[in-house]
C-alpha cells in the first residue's frame, strides 16, 4: 500500500492553507460515449489502486506544525468509500450535469481517508454516463493528474488487464502524536545539520557564495516587482464564498493550431487571448468599461522532469502574465499577449518564482505556513488564474467506451473567484471556468464569450471553422496499422 513519505513544502501549502471557500482540490468531468456499469466501475478502480499507492494513503499531520504532514497507508483502505453513483433525473441534460459538478466541487473532501472520489453519473443524456473525479491538490498538480488518466483509464477498448501488484503488505497502524513529533525532531535534526554543512562548504567557496547571493538578488527584486505591481479592481475579486459553478467549452484543437499558425505566436498565446476577449466582453455586459484596462493573470508552469513520470505531488512555478482587456482590436491583444508572454520567459521568471520556493524550504516548517501564501496565487497581485496542461493526444476508454470530452476544474484561491483550466484531449481542447457565483454572476456566458473570442481570430487568421469530429481518433498503436506505407522518394 505504499511507504510512508513526507509531503514536500509545496504540497503541505496546500493541504494547510485550505480553508472554508478556499478548497485547494482539482477535478474533472469526463462525458462517456455510452452507459457504464457502476460494480464494474469499482472492481476495475480497485484493481488499479496498486499502481498509485498515494491514492491509498492518509495525509497525518505533526502536532505544533513540527513538520509537513506524512503520507501514511491507510489501514481501513476500502475503495468503495471513494466511489460514488449518481442518476439524473430525465432528460438529463448538460445543464443538470453542470449543476451536479458545481455542488460536488464545492464539498469538502473527507481528511480521515485518502483525498480523492470519483462519482459515476448515469441518466446524461438520457442513456450515457458521465464522471467526475476530485482529488486534493497536495496530492498532484496538473501534469501528474494527467499522467494518472492514462492509469485510470484504457488506451484502448479493448485493453489488457491491468499488471496485478507484486506483493500484498498490510498496511501498518496510523502514526500516533508523539510518534510523529519524535520522528519531526529527529529529521529536523539531521535536516539542520546538513544545513550546516552546505553553509560552511558555501563559505568555502567565495565564488560559489557571490552567484548564490546574486540568485538571492534577483529572486527579491522579481518578487518585489510582482507585489508592488498591484492589479485593477474587478467585482470577480473579493471575499470567496463557499459556493462554486463550474462550466466548460469545447474547441477544435486543430482549429487552434490552424490559428497559431497564421498569425503566429503558441497554442497557450491564441487561448490567453481567447480568455482576454472573454473577459473584455463579460465586463462591458456588466457595465465596466474595459479601455485601458489590464488584469493580471497567475499561469502556472510545469517544471516537471522526464523522470518524474507519474511522480505525484507538485511541481510548479508560474507566470505572472498581463491580459490586456482594454485593447479593442483581437490582433493587436493577440500580438501583446504573445509579446508578454515571451518577454516573462525570456526574464526567466517561472525560473526566479521557481527558486522562491525552494528557498521557503530553508525556512522552518513552523513558520513556512505564514509564508506560504507566496506558493498560492491567493498572496499574489493577480485577477485570475490561467492554467494550460496537454493531455492525452489520443482516446482514452472506460469499459470500452470512448471518453468524449475531458473537463479539466481547477480551485479558486483566496481573492480570486475566477478561474480557467485548459485541457487538450485528441483532437479537441476544453477550457473549464471555476467561478464562485457569488462574484462572478451568469458565468456560463463566458462559455459564449470564449467561443465568440476564438471565433474573431479565426475570422482574422482566415481559418475555416473545422468540421465536428465524426470518426473517433483512434489509440496510437491502431493508428500506426492504418497508416499507409511510406514511400522512398
């Protein structure tokens, strides 16, 4: 069931700087292209749960925040108390489904088991199904939680079963108080310790010192740069509340690239300006003129290694980037966008951010937890929050049954009761909206801005509107069979 591991800096902010309308877990939702049986659901989860040992384990707090939390096996594991059945009253439809996803994201995930759930939802549509997953964000960011889809779920519908586990260990009792404040002392110990020796072997070496207090240097001054930068005031930042209303969208991916290619710039770059119109547009029906306007927005950034695959946990830093609403011309806001964009990857500030955080772990754990607002864009100037992950390039299956779309959810962070999560899927790309109705009332017509937003650029790139997907897109190894030969020219 897995051996116990201390969570990182960055995840213990999350887990301890949940509070009541900040809920620090992601979810998705997950439309099937037909019904699923919910006995199967659990008995093919379950068989799974071996390959991602955290999902099986407690987080276990140390008194007097000595250290971050543990992860611990959870002795009492049963997966059923994870998996969830829903039925939709008839017909069913997409706005039931929002409505459902919208009150289950907002629901606290239960601390006395591991944190995630999965609930099955029949009647969508009439005879479909439909899922959807929630999982703490201590335990994994985006790229991770991607990474997992292709272990929950088939490349193909008709798949191997899954590898059965090497060995089964009973998973030992929960660490009590003073065990965990016996083993923090003694880890602070030995962490303090080899603190000591890298500062004498710093010392030692002036060269080496002059580049890490340079590092320091500009650490500070980008971190200054960003709090002193402040941010306009918008009605969606303010006090968040306990209530959530997910939407989402669906794009043509190919579309997208179509665009990007045309008037330049990347895939992100087309979408933050798709958002930026969005945004204009929402504000000006709500009686805000938008000119010479510019919010800010928080874009995490994947530093995850190759290695790393299937790694769970957090491995981000992010971008502070400017959504330039109070430009009325869609190329030029594309053109700024990209500009900004490049110009914060040249600065290299996901990179300064990133050793921001690895500074915070220098810091007692004690007092990381007053600091760590800074590791959540709640401590940060910014109006939203954009996040950007690519997802499986090709279909994934449950009961062979095709996933139609993939939702991504992010949560929202303190002050800031908006936000976007972006997800390519084979040959589509969703954006799921996070708003807390609260401050940001009638959010599902930003669905509509976001497509009339993209809509403009397509127009101006002279992109014709991509024809909706009949044929599935099919696993990749099926793909390489089909493929005709190649010729020798």
């Amino acid at each position: 069931m897995g051996a116990s591991a201390r969570m990182t800096s960055l995840d213990a902010a999350f887990y301890t700087l949940e509070r009541t309308g900040q809920l620090l877990h992601v979810g998705g939702v997950y439309t099937v292209e037909g019904a699923l049986d919910f006995d199967t659901l659990v008995a093919d989860i379950g068989a799974r749960m071996h390959l991602i040992p955290r999902y099986t384990q407690r987080a276990i707090p140390v008194p007097f925040s000595l250290a971050h939390p543990t992860w611990e096996p959870d002795p009492r594991f049963d997966v059923r108390g994870h998996l969830f059945h829903h039925v939709l009253r008839p017909p069913g439809d997409d706005g039931q489904l929002v409505a459902l996803a919208s009150r289950l994201f907002a629901q606290p995930l239960d601390r006395h088991r591991p944190l995630w759930e999965l609930h099955q939802i029949d009647g969508y549509h009439g005879t479909r199904s439909a899922l959807f997953a929630k999982v703490h964000h201590c335990m994994i960011d985006g790229v991770s939680g991607v990474q997992l889809l292709g272990v929950m779920f088939d490349p193909s519908p008709h798949p191997a079963p899954p590898p059965p586990p090497v060995e089964v260990v009973a998973a030992p009792r929960l660490p009590s108080p003073a065990a965990q404040v016996l083993r923090a002392v003694r880890e602070g110990a030995v962490g303090t310790l080899a603190r000591a020796r890298a500062l004498v072997e710093l010392v030692r070496d002036p060269r080496r010192a002059l580049a890490e207090l340079r590092q320091l240097g500009e650490v500070m001054a980008e971190l200054t740069r960003i709090l002193l930068a402040g941010k306009p005031v918008t009605f969606f930042n303010g006090h968040v509340s306990t209530l959530r209303r997910v939407v989402w969208t669906t794009f043509s991916l190919n579309e997208v690239k179509a665009i990007k290619n045309r008037l330049g710039g990347t895939v992100n770059d087309v979408v933050l300006a798709t958002i930026t119109a969005a945004l204009r547009g929402y504000l000006e029906g709500h009686g805000v003129t938008p000119d010479r306007l510019e919010l800010q927005a928080a874009l995490p950034v994947n530093v995850r290694a190759a290695h790393e695959h299937l790694a769970l946990g957090n491995r981000v830093s992010a971008l502070m980037a400017p959504l330039p609403i109070g430009i009325f011309d869609p190329l030029e806001r594309l053109r700024q966008v990209r500009s900004a964009t490049a110009q914060l990857k040249r600065r290299g500030q996901s990179s300064i951010i990133g050793r921001a955080l690895d500074l915070l772990d220098l810091v007692p754990p004690a007092l990381q937890t007053p600091l760590g607002w800074l590791q959540l864009v709640g401590g940060m100037p910014v109006n939203t929050i954009c996040t950007n992950v690519p997802g499986p390039p090709v279909s994934l299956y449950v009961q062979g049954k095709r996933l139609e779309t993939l939702v991504p959810i992010v949560p929202l962070a303190h002050g800031v009761g908006l936000a976007f999560a972006i997800l390519s899927y084979a040959d589509t790309l969703t954006i799921g909206v996070t708003a807390d109705p609260a401050l940001v009332p009638d959010g599902e017509h930003l669905c509509e801005l976001l497509q009339g937003g993209l809509d403009e650029l397509r127009v101006l790139a002279g992109v014709e509107r991509a024809v909706p997907r009949v044929a599935v897109v099919r696993p990749e190894r099926q793909r390489r069979r089909m493929a005709p030969p190649s010729r020798v020219a």
